[in-house]
C-alpha cells in the first residue's frame, strides 16, 4: 500500500506484513496530498503547496512535473490513460499526460475549490466542489456538468465509484454521505453522529467504507 505523508512530506509505502519505507519528492516541503496507481505502472501523487505532481517507481525514483494549476488535491486515472487531478484553489480540473503534458479545464461556478475525483462507471471523471455544494462530472473531451447539492452548506469532499454503479461522496460539513446517479440523482444518508465530519470514502466488500475525523470509521451497506 502507499500514501502520502503530507506533514512529514514524504511517499510512504508499507507491505501486508508491516515493512514500511518512504521516498523524499524532489520539491521539498510540497505537501504530497492525494496518490494513486497510475497506467504506466508508477504510483502519481499531488504536491498540493508546491504546484506540482509527483511520480515514483516501485524502485523509489522520483519524477516532478508542474501542475496544471494552483494547489492540487486529490487524483485519479482516467479512461483516457491520462491523470486527472482537482487544482483546488485555481478553481479547475486539471489533465496531465504520463510525459508529463498538463491541461486545465476551467469550472463554470466560481470559488467551487474542488477536492476529490474518481473515475466514474460512465466514462468520464466526477469531482466534489467543497466550495459550491456541488457534485461535478467532467469528460475525457473536456465538458463540464454540475449538479448542485439539496444543502448547498453539504461541503463535499471525497468521491468515489461505488460497487451499485453510481457515485458515493462524504459531506465533509453535514455529518452525511451522498450518494449521485450517473443521471444526476442524489441521495444523502445521515451517520449516527451529525458532528463526525466524513473525510475519505473508498469501496470494501461490497459497501463503503468512510474515515470520520472524530477518529472511528463508518460502513454504509449499498441499498437494494
């Protein structure tokens, strides 16, 4: 497993039986945020205080290349072999090549900060809008949809494919997690404490799985 140290700036990487290890990125102090397996058999990671996105084989060299914009967050790999990666504070998402190559794609909503992305079940790339209460779904062609949230207060924050073909997202500042339709329908589901502020959310034994910042984790069984 890998991930990111994002205080100690560094790559971690831990096998099943506890053996840990790390790589400095090249940028020091870069904030390495979001990481993920990418196409070309490297693990891709976000410097999100430094303005770059990182690479790192499995042999511990690292490679940097500007971000297509200001302060990446999370990322993912697109249909299109490409990453794909959210520039929270340059309000956009952001394309970037394996060699390198970085597009920004501007959102329609002003100040929507977006945070966490995934590849969707429909081809294209869906994103939260911590900012603007939105769920956003961006194509490989680069066009844009929002769709805003019932409580525009919701601050979503991660988002992820979930194993029922829809989307599955955290409401970071509702104590809920959302759930949207490939055609835009939305369904919030409230968690036993409104106060835990749902961060990370990832698919697991056919349910979700999300990390709460009161330090426990919440499972949401799929509904029928």
């Amino acid at each position: 497993m890998w991930f990111t140290e994002y205080r100690a700036h560094r790559i971690g990487r831990i096998t099943p039986d506890g053996s840990y290890s790390s790589f400095a990125p090249l940028t020091p102090e870069g904030g390495p945020f979001g990481i993920v397996a990418g196409p070309d058999g490297a693990m891709w990671f976000t410097l999100s205080s430094a303005d770059r996105v990182g690479r790192v084989t499995t042999d511990g060299e690292v490679t940097e290349f500007p971000a297509p914009g200001a302060f990446p967050s999370a990322l993912t790999a697109g249909p299109d072999g490409a990453l794909w990666c959210t520039l929270n504070q340059g309000n956009a998402v952001g394309r970037l090549t394996t060699d390198g190559h970085g597009t920004a794609h501007p959102l329609p909503t002003a100040s929507a900060a977006p945070v966490g992305i995934t590849a969707g079940p429909d081809g294209a790339l869906w994103f939260t809008e911590i900012g603007a209460g939105r769920i956003g779904r961006i194509t490989v062609d680069g066009d844009i949809t929002e769709h805003p949230l019932p409580d525009p207060a919701a601050r979503p924050h991660a988002v992820t494919a979930g194993p029922d073909g829809a989307l599955w997202f955290t409401e970071w500042g509702s104590g809920r997690v959302g759930r949207i339709t490939v055609d835009g329908r939305i369904t919030a589901y409230a968690l036993s404490r409104p106060d835990s502020e749902p961060h990370g959310i990832a698919p697991h034994d056919g349910a979700l799985w999300c990390a709460l910042e009161t330090g426990s984790l919440a499972r949401i069984e799929v509904p029928e």
